[in-house]
C-alpha cells in the first residue's frame, strides 16, 4: 500500500434525486478502509436542484424544503412536484432535453444518440450542456477544495454518460495533473465501443474507466499502480485502447465494508433511506436483461453476502428503512435477514426485487415476509403468455396465479410495484391488449405500474442470441453505429406482423391505463422511491383521496397519440385473430381485453 491519498468521487446527472448511489458509496468505505482520505459529491442532485433555481428562485428553494420535510402535507408536496415540472418545462436548450416529470429526471441529448463521433462534438461544444455552468461555477470549486489525487466520475445510468465527460473535461482542463478514473455500470455494457478507431481521443479527458467492479481496480488506482497493470481497466496505449482482463479472484462481499454515503446532500425525501447491495449479480438470466453486466461474475454464481453481514450493515448505518437493490433478493433470504436483525435487536424494513414466485400463492408466506420486514416489492411481471415468459427464461412466472400473489401481498401489507414489457418478440399484439382489463381487475392490489417496450439491450442474452441470428421473431439491421447506445435498437421484428409502431401503440394504451390507475396520482407526488413503506396503503389511499377532491387529475395521454394507438390496435386484432373491432375510445379497447381474458379463462384446461 502507496501513501494515504485524497479522493474525490461524483455521481453526475442525470439519475434519480429519489435514490442514493450505491457503488461510490462502497468504494468510499473501502478506500477509507485503507487510510484514504474520500471526499463524496451527489452531483446528480446538486445540479438538477442549482438548475432548478437558476430558472425558478425563491418559490423552487421553498418547494425543495417541502419535498424533504416529514409533516409537509400532501398538498404541499404535490404543488411543489408540480413547480419542478413547471420550471424544468422552461429550461431552454437546442441540444438538449431536460425535465423533472413525476418520478423521474430526463435528460436527452438531441445531438448524441450513441455515436462516437457524436459524443467528440458534443465535448467540443460543452458550453451549452445544461449542466455546464453548474460543473463551472460549483462543482469545480468542489473539486479544487478537496485537492484530490484521483478524481472518480461514475456512470450507472447511460443518461450520465454526456454529463460525466463534460465534467472529466473541465477538470482535465482546470485542474491538470489529477488522474481521472470513469467507473460504473455503463462501461460494462459498451465493450465494443472501446474498439472503435475514434475511441482512443477520450483519453484525452480521462486516464483509465474501470468497466466492471470496482473494488479491486480503484484501491490499486488509489495506491499508484499504473492502468495498464490493474485487472478490470481500459487504458491507452499510445493510440490503441487496452482492455485488461478482469481480476482472477472476484471480491469477497462477505468482506466489503459498510458503504459510507455523504450526508451532506439529502435525496428527495424526508429521510435518509440507504441503498443496498448484497449480491453480485442476478442468479436468473432473464433474456431481455443486463442490469448485472457490470458484476465480475455476470452471468455465473453470484457472491453472496451473508444474512449476518447484511444486518450487521444495517445496524451500522443506523436506518430503520433500506432500499434493497440487488437483482433479486429471495423469500429465504429475506426471512434470515429479518432473523438476524431480531438477533441483534435492531429493527429495520425494506423494499426489494422479487420474482412472482407461485412460493407468495401462499398467504402465509407473504404475512411472514411482511413480519421479516419487507415492506414493498418490485416485480416482473412482464407477460401474461407463458411462451413468452418460458422464451425470455422467466418459465417460473405463470401469469393464471399474478392475481392471487399481487392479492396476498396487499393483504399481508407489502406495496407492490409491478414491471410490465410489450413488443417481446413474437408476442401478438392481442396479447398485450389483456393488460388492461389485467390492470383494472387487479389494480387495487397494485401501488405502482412500470410498462415499457421491448428493448434489444447490449450484453442481455437476447442481445447475444439475435447477433448471432439465433432470436426468433426478430432480426438485427444496419451497422451497429451507436455502440455507446446501451440498447441495439437497429433490429426489426419478422412474424406475426409485429412492428414498433404497433408496440408503441399498445404502449400508449398501456400508458393510459397506468394513468387511470387509482394510485396515479398520489403517487406522482409520493414516488415509490421516497416512500419505501413510509406510507401504509390506508394512508395512501386517503392521500389519493385528498388529491382527488383538492387538485386536477393528471391529464390522460395526448388524444392524437390515443387515436393513432387504437387504430393501430383495430388492425392488429384484424390480422391476429379476425376479429373485427372498431376501437374509437381507450373504453373499447378495455371491453375487448376483458372478453380475451374472458375467452382464456372459459377455454383453459381444468
């Protein structure tokens, strides 16, 4: 081990204000471990709110106090969500979207779209980045107080990707002599970027990206070793880009520290409610899905953490709520989690990924993993075909018992949070039309609904399989260009008459369900992510209530884009089954869904 050194980690927008990060956080114990001295900065906060109030002044100040007071009512909370909405709406930009909507912050380029050389212009215009003055006039100033002698910049989210290497180039430029480290999830996921001719000029800004784990590779970073001697880095070598083999002995999770998060700047909540990863990767291999690329052993057995460790953790952090993110935290796991904590006296809930596992068709099961601590759960529910769920690797969903599972949870007292996907390659577009009478018989078990169209995610196994012709019902197109883009989106669907106009179509439908869902709106003004059970669901209902009596609805969506989606739907369910609707309101097509489902259920076997 090199002398003790100064560190500087960032996390840069855009991501979610409602979470905290998590891989800078276990990077910070570490390095703090080994007698480095680390400086943290929530960027992806601090910027949207010093935009915020650049644009909207003292009415922006007031709201953000609001949002993070715990006796704020819920009116206040939605006449404050509201504001951002409003004076995000007015953020100018020709090359640039940004918008805080609900619970999410977007920001698009207009100018990249996943190009190397479109990323190389957009550096050499920085000055109009939307968070260019706040690098300038802030967080440089950050920078230059710590007096690091390696700054890390983290990307897990691809929206980061334009903002983190604004920032590597302005601290290049101001601040020579730093080593500059890129790090996170993303550089996982674009390995073929790195072969690109053009690629090699990044280097220019930064010095070394760790492109999976982190934790080994940073220390030794930290600790002076040069990047072309640090497993799991990506370097220059003159003009040719090196990618180095990851290391031969993955890190021990039993032996991470505790994370260390900066308490200085606040989530958009009332509390603070870490962050948790206990779990490498994903065990399942769910074929639309890379979100583990970034784990060393992606794709292989996971390294788990121990029940015991996990709750040490918690009691050290000292919360009573914790925001689970690894892939998939199982009902037995959760059960010796909640064990542990009750050995060592410390009480603590949760919220977490699980699978719709027939295990929950068992009410007691769902009572005992309430009494355990978990308090919300996400899951993918995807399809309702089982041949799309066997075909994506999900056979263990079966769509007959998501009622009865969505039922014992709400009764136990668990928030659910569903996933929904459309366009999985060959599934018809009748199929995803059953959703929304699914959604409307099932919704008040549900607190929260996710739809999203298929997409041909790089490093995913389905990614894997249509590169190499082998994914039925879809064939890649066009060169591969946008290798910074994490998903492959030049393919085309080939059977059963299945196109992205229609998706998008029953996407919009979908959409609009979402909206008309009974928890739509309080839980525009209370996102899952600030709530993490804060709230009971009696409580929220009242809520729902008070916004409905008090304030607007939330508007549907845009009417030509629901016209041109049921049209779209008439002449899918033409050429799909012969049947001859005409769908001239959203009402229409729910009545057809409920006879599908109705259809279903009277023709399956006994």
């Amino acid at each position: 081990m090199g002398q003790p050194k100064s560190i500087y980690l960032t996390y840069p927008p855009a991501s979610s204000v409602w979470h905290l990060p998590m891989g800078i956080a276990y990077l910070a114990g570490i390095l703090h471990e080994r007698g480095h001295h680390v400086v943290q900065h929530y960027g992806y906060i601090d910027a949207v709110e010093h935009v915020l109030r650049a644009h909207g002044g003292e009415p922006v100040a007031h709201a953000l106090r609001d949002i993070r007071d715990p006796n704020a009512p819920i009116l206040r909370r939605h006449d404050a969500r509201r504001l951002f909405e409003h004076v995000s709406s007015g953020v100018a930009s020709d090359t640039e979207t940004f918008a805080v909507e609900r619970n999410n912050v977007r920001f698009d380029s207009r100018v990249f779209k996943g190009r190397v050389d479109e990323l190389r212009r957009v550096l050499d215009d920085r000055e109009r980045h939307v968070f260019y003055d706040y690098f300038a006039e802030v967080e440089l100033g950050r920078v230059r107080a710590a007096d690091p002698d390696l700054v890390g910049i983290s990307v897990a989210d691809e929206r980061q990707l334009v903002s983190a290497c604004v920032l590597a180039s302005l601290i290049r430029d101001h601040i020579p002599g730093v080593t500059i480290v890129m790090g996170g999830n993303y550089w996982a996921r674009v390995l073929d970027g790195y072969h690109h001719p053009e690629f090699a000029g990044f280097f220019d800004h930064w010095d070394a990206i760790v492109y999976a784990e982190g934790f080994q590779p940073m220390v030794a970073l930290a600790d002076g070793t040069p990047p072309a001697l640090v497993p799991g880095v990506v370097w220059r070598d003159r003009d040719v880009v090196r990618l180095n083999p990851l290391a031969p002995e993955p890190s021990d999770y039993e032996a991470l520290p505790t994370p260390r998060f900066d308490r200085g700047i606040r989530q958009w909540g009332p509390d603070f409610v870490p962050p948790l990863y206990t779990m490498s990767n994903c065990p399942m291999r769910c074929g639309f899905c890379a979100i583990a690329a970034g784990s060393d052993t992606f794709l292989h057995k996971p390294r788990v953490m121990s029940e015991r460790r996990v709750a040490e953790h918690i009691a050290a952090l000292g919360v009573d709520r914790v925001d689970f993110v690894d892939e998939y935290l199982t009902i037995p796991r959760q059960l010796k989690i909640g064990r542990e904590l009750a050995r060592i006296g410390h009480r603590a809930t949760w919220q977490c990924y699980l699978t719709a596992s027939d295990q929950l068709l068992n009410p007691d099961t769902c009572h005992r993993l309430a009494a355990a601590g978990c308090s919300g759960v996400q899951l993918g529910l995807e399809s309702l075909d089982p041949a799309v769920l066997k075909q994506e690797a999900k056979p263990w969903n079966h769509p007959a018992n998501y009622g009865r599972i969505l039922r014992n949870l709400s009764e136990a007292g668990i928030q659910v949070h569903v996933f929904i996907i459309v366009g999985v390659p060959g599934e018809p577009i009748n199929r995803s039309l059953r959703w929304l009478s699914f959604l409307e018989e099932c919704g008040d078990d549900i607190l929260t609904i996710k739809s999203g169209r298929y997409r041909l995610t790089r490093r995913a196994p389905d990614e894997s399989a249509a590169s190499s012709g082998l994914l039925g019902g879809l064939q890649v197109t066009g060169t591969d260009d946008q290798v910074l883009n994490l998903n492959r989106d030049q393919f085309r669907y080939t059977v059963g008459g299945l196109s992205r106009k229609r998706v998008e179509a029953i996407r919009d439908l979908l959409e609009e369900a979402c909206r008309r869902h009974w928890a739509y709106q309080v839980t525009s003004t209370i996102p899952w992510w600030t709530n993490r059970g804060a709230y009971t669901l009696p409580q929220l209902r009242a809520a729902a209530g008070e916004l409905r009596a008090h304030r607007p609805p939330e508007p549907s969506i845009d009417p030509s884009h629901l016209k041109r989606g049921l049209a779209k739907v008439t002449t899918a369910l033409r050429e799909e089954l012969g049947l001859s609707a005409h769908l001239a309101s959203y009402e229409d097509a729910n009545d057809v869904s409920t006879s599908l489902r109705a259809h279903d259920d009277a023709t399956a076997p006994a």
